[in-house]
C-alpha cells in the first residue's frame, strides 16, 4: 500500500511540476537600451518585452533567446 502511494505522489508531482514552472522574459530598459532577463512580465513603461510573443521555459533558454533578439545585440 505504501508503494502505491508513493508511485501516485511521483506521478502528480511529475504531471503538476509544468503547471508552475517560472516563465522567463527577454526585455529592454528604455533610458539605457540594455537587455536584461526577468521572471515576470514588465508593467511599467520603463522596460519593454523584446522577445515579442516568446515565453521561455528556463533561464538557459531565455539567454540564448536574448543573443538572437537583433535590438539585444546591436547595443
């Protein structure tokens, strides 16, 4: 009975794990024009999102989305 519950935890675990994983943004200060990676999506009109529509899963994705984003690297 103990393994049964065990396997059920691994699965829900397994199968809830995505539900929270920690979206990550590409974005620009406007005053400096420098690329910077944030957890949450910018409010304010200080920082604007350049990675367009583009959500990245980790931080390692959202750094190699950043060296692809052309406003990121021309500055």
């Amino acid at each position: 009975m103990n393994i049964k519950a065990i396997i059920a935890a691994a699965v829900l675990t397994s199968v809830a794990s995505p539900a929270f994983a920690q979206p990550f943004y590409v974005v620009q200060d406007v005053k400096t024009k420098k690329c910077t990676i944030t957890e949450s999506k910018p409010t304010t009109t200080e920082t604007t999102v350049v990675s367009g529509d583009t959500v990245y899963k980790t931080r390692s994705e959202a750094e190699a989305g950043m060296k692809t984003v052309k406003i990121c690297t021309s500055h």
